[in-house]
C-alpha cells in the first residue's frame, strides 16, 4: 500500500508543529519587580516546571525577588541603625 505524497507530508508537518509549543513572553527584571504579584505567580510556576532554570521568566523572576529581598533588608537595616555615614 502506498501512501500519497501530500497526506505523508500533512502527517510530517504536524507532528513537527506539535512538538512546539507557544512561548510566554519573556519579562525583565526590571518588570518583575514592579509587578510584585507577577513575579510571586511565576515564581510558583517555576517550582513546580520543568526545566525552569532554563527559562528566562524563571532567571529574571528569581533575581527580581533577590534584589527585592536586598533592598528590604537595606531599608530595615537604615531604619534600625541609621543611614550609614560612609557613603
């Protein structure tokens, strides 16, 4: 039994296609630190995605919540010690 070129071809492509999968877009770190409810919903997302060290959103969504941290913690430090005077 053979096949027709066009249905081999329509098989082919669409197994192709459904290996690929839409990408979110990607966001700076910049934008998840202003969007402090975005970056806590990908960091979620992240825990539990596959391969999440690898995606983009999940890098800039962890170094967003670092630098977030370290701000905090710079301001309670001013608040409870002072600003420093070596700056």
């Amino acid at each position: 039994m053979r096949l027709p070129l066009p249905l081999i071809i329509t098989v082919a492509a669409s197994a192709f296609l459904a290996g690929c999968k839409e990408e979110a877009e990607n966001h700076t770190v910049e934008y998840f630190i202003a969007n402090p409810a975005e970056r806590a919903a990908m960091l979620e997302t992240c825990e539990v995605a596959d391969r999440a060290m690898d995606d983009a959103n999940c890098v800039n969504a962890r170094e967003a919540a670092q630098k977030t941290q370290t701000q905090q913690d710079r301001e309670g430090s001013d608040r409870l010690f002072g600003d420093p005077s070596f700056n």
